[in-house]
C-alpha cells in the first residue's frame, strides 16, 4: 500500500492518479467488457456509461469508507497486519488476472475477440447482465467490497483525519473516483466502439489489450513480491509510488494507441489487397 504525504498537492495528484491506476484494475476492465458486449449486443444506448456507471457505485464506497475511517481514526489504529495481508491478497489477484488473461488471448481461435478476463466478475453471474444504470452502479459497489479497496479507503480516511478531518477524506474519496471514472468511463467508450466493428480491428485490438493487460499484471505482481521480500527494493521505490502508478498509465495508455494503430494498418492492408 502506498505511504500518502503530507504534502496536499502531490498528495491530490498521487490519489488521482491511483483512481487512473484504479480504473485500469483487469478486474474493472473484464467486467466493464462484460457488461458493455452485453448492453451492445440489445443495441442500447447505455453501452457507452457502462464504465462511468461502474466506477461512480465503486467510488461512492471509498469516499463513505474514507469518511467513516476519518471519524474512527481518534480512537482506532489500522491494526499492523493489516497493510501486509492486503498486499499478499493484491498480489494473488494480480497473478490470477495475468495467468487468466493471457491464457484467453493465447487459446483464443484466429476468427474470435478475445473479451477480457476477470476473477470477481465471475462471481456475480447473471448481475453482469444488469440492464438498469443503478444496477450497473450497484455491481461497482460490490467490487469496492474487497480488501485492496478497502485498504485504499481506510488509508485516504487516517490521512486526512491527520490534515484536517472528514471534509478532507471526502475530497481524497472524490478524487480517488475521478480517477476511476476517467479511465473505467474512456473504456467503456472505446469497447463499446469497438464491439460495434466486430471486425479485424476488433480482433487484433482484443489481442493486443489482453496480452499487455495480461503482462502488467504479472509485472505488478512481481514487483509488489520484490518489495515484500527484498527491503533494498522497497527502499528504492519509497516516495516513488506517483512516479510508478503514471508510468503504469502511460503504458497502458500507449497499449491502447498501439492496438488501434494495428489494427488500422491490418485494415488497410486487407483493403489494398482485395483492391
């Protein structure tokens, strides 16, 4: 878990940059993929905010969590354990997220888009099929129900009980959901665009996205392993936790632009070839 500063506006960028961290969570992205094919595949409009929607309900928990924390924070300490246990949980999700991803894109056959994979998604079932915005909202609250949210929420709430109070802790919950909501709300923009081509460029994008995302994971989870068990590493990424999360960002920023710009070029290809 990151160490937040006391210093309010490095502090502000960093929580709005682990919402964009966040939001790029494979689990958010697998399961905003579900919901997005499905509400494109009924041709309804709501295919487009199915990201927005999502992270606005899990964002609506880590500001009432952080508030809560800010309020106990007086006569209750985030017990020691607690920082450890939520790192080796994030790390084994982490690990289940790549494995599976990579498998779905590595087993996929040459004519299908591989969808994204996640492990929380599969448990809520039929809820991915939720047809009202609430319930979409509803199916990001869930989410936040998990020891790395939680973890994140109980964090910005100590925090700010130490810079001022509850009005702080809901500034930090709201930027932290700001951030989800730019990264959660542009995928599920650009899945819905590209579900609607069902094309090459579908297949190729899929591709591209699920083994970067794959990849990532696996990288992100090595290196959370390194820093547990190795305090030279540790060490050495102390206060660079801005610098790690936007560079995280921007490969996945860069993932995506590289996906589109394959497929394009497949595109014209395959079309100066039939011409």
């Amino acid at each position: 878990m990151p160490a937040l500063t006391p210093d309010w506006s490095s502090l502000i960028l960093l929580v709005f940059v682990l919402g964009l961290k966040h939001g790029f969570d494979a689990d958010h992205l697998a399961t905003i993929d579900g919901l997005t094919r499905w509400h494109s595949s009924r041709g309804a409009q709501l295919a487009n905010y199915c990201g927005a929607l999502f992270s606005a309900g899990h964002g609506l928990v880590v500001m009432a969590v952080a508030v809560g924390a800010s309020l106990l924070a007086r006569q209750w300490a985030v017990p020691s354990w607690f920082e450890l246990t939520g790192a080796w949980i994030s790390i084994g999700f982490l690990l289940g997220l790549g494995l599976l991803n990579l498998y779905a894109v590595l087993s996929a056959a040459p004519e299908q888009v591989v969808a994204l994979r996640g492990i929380r998604g599969r448990w809520l079932g039929r809820l991915t099929r939720a047809e009202h915005p609430l319930l979409i909202a509803g199916i990001g609250m869930l989410f936040a129900l998990s020891f790395d949210t939680l973890s994140l929420a109980l964090l910005f709430g100590v925090t700010a009980q130490g810079a001022g109070g509850t009005p702080e802790a809901l500034l930090l919950g709201a930027l932290f959901m700001l951030g989800m909501l730019v990264a959660d709300g542009a995928n599920g923009l650009w899945i819905a665009r590209l579900i609607r081509r069902a094309d090459q460029t579908a297949r190729i994008a899929s591709r591209v996205l699920g083994l970067v995302l794959g990849s990532m994971s696996l990288l992100v989870a090595g290196f959370g392993v390194a820093r547990l068990l190795n305090p030279a590493v540790d060490g050495w990424s102390d206060g660079k936790e801005l610098a790690i999360g936007m560079g995280l960002i921007v490969m996945l920023a860069c993932a995506f632009g590289l996906a589109m710009r394959l497929a394009r070029v497949q595109r014209a290809s395959t079309g100066g070839a039939a011409g």
